[in-house]
C-alpha cells in the first residue's frame, strides 16, 4: 500500500432482489442439470432406497449403520435431500454430514465398499451418463469424509494416502 493509506474492509448487503436473482440462478442451474443428464427426484428416491437396502444387508457396512439408525424412514428422507443438493445443485440439504462422520469406527475399506455398493446400485437403474454423474460426486465425498475422519484421529493424510485404522491381531482363544 501506498504511504497513509488503509485498505478496509468493504461488504454489500443482500436485497430481496439479490435473493430472488439467486434462487433464479439456482432454479436454472438445477434444470439445466436435469435436462442434461435425465437425472430427477424420482430417480434419486430410487437410487437412494435401494442403496440403502443393499447397505444394511451388507457384513461390513450394515452393522455400523444398524448401531445408528433405528429409524430409516427420516435417514432415507435426508440422503435423498441430500443426493438432490449433491446432483442437482437444487440446495435443499441444509445438513452437516461431516461431524456425523467422524467418530465412527471407519477407514478407507468402508469408503470403498460404499462406493462399490453405490456404483452396483447406480448401474443397475441409471443410464451410464447418470452413473458417471452421481459416481464424480459419490467419489469427491468418501475422499472428503475419509480424509475427516482420519484428521478427527490424529492422521495427517498425504496426497494419495489412505486411513486404514489399526486392527486387532486375530489372537487364539
């Protein structure tokens, strides 16, 4: 800066007009996205119940979830809420799904069977356009919630590196 003078801090106040111009840019954003990949709110309850139906029938991932959740009914309700804001930029999750995620007992094996199970379920009701959709932002939030909940146990994860928490060794009885 040039000799006596301060920069400061500026900031502009949000009208009803800027809100409204936001919620029109959303709404045409979120229908371009339909448009382009066919994917809609349909496809995503259906997407996300029987994912869900595979996960709680699944030995490694269906015992976490079963520990938490004794009532699917508003679980459900949120991941699909959740899966329109992620696909569909529709922005109607208002939830916080890392804290949720970080003192569960997780590593990169759970992360990858989820995506394995949400790619199987994906491929058999999505066209492979909406597949590769939902599998881009599928992969962005295991690697994000991995890399929490390695930071939430002291592990600083490298670029490429994966959290595997310690196992007990098999010992005989």
């Amino acid at each position: 800066m040039s000799s006596g003078h301060r920069q400061t801090l500026s900031f502009t106040v949000q009208t009803p007009e800027d809100r409204l111009e936001a919620v029109a840019r959303r709404t045409a954003a979120t229908e371009k996205l339909r448009q382009e990949t066919g994917i809609s709110e349909n496809l995503i309850d259906q997407l996300v119940e029987a994912f869900y139906e595979r996960v709680r029938d699944d030995e490694m991932l269906g015992p976490i979830f079963s520990a938490r959740i004794e009532d699917w009914g508003p679980h459900l309700a949120q991941m699909k809420l959740f899966w329109s804001s992620v696909a569909l930029s529709t922005g109607v999750y208002q939830g916080r799904p890392m804290p949720k995620h970080l003192k569960l007992p997780i590593d990169a094996r759970h992360f990858d069977r989820w995506l394995q199970l949400f790619e199987s379920t994906a491929s058999t009701l999505c066209t492979p356009l909406q597949v590769e959709h939902f599998l881009v932002r599928a992969r962005r939030i295991a690697q994000s919630l991995e890399l929490g909940v390695a930071n939430a146990n002291g592990i600083m994860l490298d670029n490429g590196q994966r959290y595997m928490r310690a196992v007990e060794a098999w010992q005989p009885e």
